[in-house]
C-alpha cells in the first residue's frame, strides 16, 4: 500500500536527500513545505511531489491539512549549526522548540504516526562512551553557554514526544543522527561560519584559504555519510512488524570516528587526488584558534561523541557501509565535477 508522507523543511540536507531517495526507490507520495526549493529539482514536476514554498510558522492551516490527510510526519525544519545557538539563541528555540511543538500536537490529535529527528546533541557531555539512546546520561552546560538552547530544545521534544507515546498513544520513532555528511549539506562556494565541519573545510580548501581548527582540533566525531543515513530512515518509515515503533534510534557509523584534525588532514589527502589540486596539502595550512574567538562567549564543546547503535542493528537491520574516505571522497566529487561545482 502507498504510503502518503509530510515532509516538513524538505529542502533541507535531510529532507532533499530522502524525498529524491523516495522518488526514485518508492511509490510512496509526498507532501512538502520549506522556505526554497532549490534542492529539490530532481523532486519538482514529479506527480507524487506535492510542494508548498512557504514559512511553516505562517502556513498551520495547511501544515494541519496535511498532518490529518498523510500517514506520518517527519518536522525536519530546524537551525541545527553552532554559530547560530551562541548569535541567535531565540530563534533557534522559536523554531527548533516552539513551531515543532505545534507539529507535534498536531499529530496526537489526528493520531499520525511522527518520525523526529532528534541529535547527538541531545547526550550533551555525557560521561559514557557510546552513547547509549535508553541509559544514557543527557549533560549539558551552564546557562551562559547559549550554545546549548539546541541541545536542551531537541532534549525536552524528546521528552514530550515520549510522554506523548507513553501516556497519549501516539505513535513515534526518534532518530539522533552523528554528523550526516554529503552532497548538498551546505553551500560551499560562499564563505561563512553556518557551514558544518566537512563542508567548512571543504570551502577552505576550495578556496584555498587555510583551515582552522577551534581548540586545537583534538575533538573527535563520528562521520556518516548520507546515503548510509538515508537507508536507516527509509527502514524506521517502512516500520517492518512495527520495528520503528516507540523506539529511539542513534543512527552513525562508529567506525567512522576522526579528530577534527585527522579530518582536515584526511580531506587534504582526498582531495590531492583531484585533478588541479595535487599540491593542495603545500598551500593550506592548518592554524588553531579558541572557540570562544571563533563563535562567541557563549560557545562550549565537546570532546568526543560516540553512538551505540545496536538498537538500530537489531531492531531497523541496519549497518553503515562506506567509509569515511569513500564519503569525503563521493562529496568532493558532487562539489568538484558534479551537481554541486562551482556556478559559472
């Protein structure tokens, strides 16, 4: 049977990738807002693609007609970038809390099964190493560190969604995705602080600028790549026997962990194999700055982020496949010579 899906922030990094994913893999149709839809051509024109360019805080009478006709909701307009929790708190909190409460609710009322997207975020500096989605600790900083209104925001979603399922029988899944990285994640040709670690890097290296790491670089992350992502979302909407149902699921490859420095230096060495930068790693040098400098007072970070995913091994049969080279190597290649390369 079809299935009939509401996607909202579709031209998002997330949302683009799983509704081209949809369109080419699935009969299933889709109803979508976002601001622009400037990642969504290979959507746009097709009959199953139902698309409303729009502000999701203006548009609650049509997001409501949506939520009551679809099968399931997946609310992935959010800020989710570190410059703007210290610069722009409020509205980090005015979208990523408040307009996504109303969503919601929305599907409590109409009993919609909701798909959230959570973060690692949300684990905060917990102690625990991986970070496990049903006994972990979730630990973030003092008041003054705004960075954390991200993390608290997502946090307390988490909470009532729970309590929702739990007390009100809606039917959820929360996915915590670990630094989704590919083709499309952000722009790389303009040069500014929003971009995420890979494709920031990938800008200055562009550009040929040099690198700099906040906090010497000593940070480790775990990388997936987005495809791999894709996949894993695809099987918690499919909902095999009810697999997905009330459950949490961290989704990234820990396999995949890399310093901040090991990553520039790995993205370096990728890109030497492109033709026109086989000397890139004797032009840019890699510098370090503090991060309160770099982001604000408001700044605070985090040493190491490490999923368990054996909830999502077992329960979705789900594993990560590609590499982190493989990856940074496919998303210079969009940037390079794909879809993504420079505009003439």
């Amino acid at each position: 049977m079809s299935k009939k899906i509401l996607i909202i922030g579709a031209n998002g990094f997330i949302g683009s990738n799983l509704s081209a994913y949809i369109m080419a893999h699935r009969d299933w149709e889709i109803h979508a807002i976002d601001l622009g839809s400037d990642k969504l051509k290979a959507c746009i024109g097709n009959p199953r693609f139902h698309f409303l360019e729009g502000d999701i805080r203006e548009q609650k009478a049509w997001i409501e007609e949506r939520v009551r006709e679809c099968d399931m909701v997946l609310p992935l307009a959010a800020i989710a970038n570190p410059a703007t929790y210290v610069n722009d708190p409020l509205a980090v909190f005015e979208l990523d809390f408040e307009a996504n409460l109303d969503i919601v609710r929305l599907c409590v009322k109409y009993n919609k099964r909701l798909i959230f997207p959570s973060t690692s975020e949300v684990y905060g500096m917990s102690p625990d190493s991986p970070y496990d989605e049903e006994t972990s600790t979730l630990v973030t900083g003092p008041i003054n560190k705004e960075r954390w209104i991200y993390s608290c925001s997502k946090q307390m979603l988490d909470r009532v969604i729970y309590a929702y399922g739990k007390h009100r029988n809606l039917n959820f899944t929360l996915f915590r995705p670990f630094n989704w990285f590919g083709p499309g994640l952000d722009n790389v040709w303009v040069r500014n602080k929003s971009n995420r670690v890979v494709t920031k890097f990938l800008s200055n290296i562009l550009h040929r600028s040099d690198i700099v790491l906040i906090d010497g670089g000593a940070q480790k992350r775990c990388f997936l790549y987005i495809d791999d992502a894709i996949e894993a979302l695809v099987k918690i909407m499919e909902n095999k026997n009810d697999c997905a149902a009330n459950r949490i699921f961290n989704i990234g490859h820990p396999g995949n962990e890399a310093s901040i420095l090991g990553l520039a230096d790995l993205m370096l060495s990728v890109m030497s194999e492109f033709k026109g930068y086989e000397h890139i790693r004797e032009e840019i040098q890699i510098t370090a700055t503090k991060g309160e400098e770099y982001y604000g007072v408001g700044y605070q970070d985090i040493d190491t982020r490490v999923p368990n995913i054996d909830h999502a091994t077992k329960q979705l049969g789900w594993t990560p496949s590609t590499d982190l080279r493989e990856a940074i190597r496919k998303t210079i290649d969009y940037y390079v010579t794909g879809h993504g390369k420079k505009p003439s």
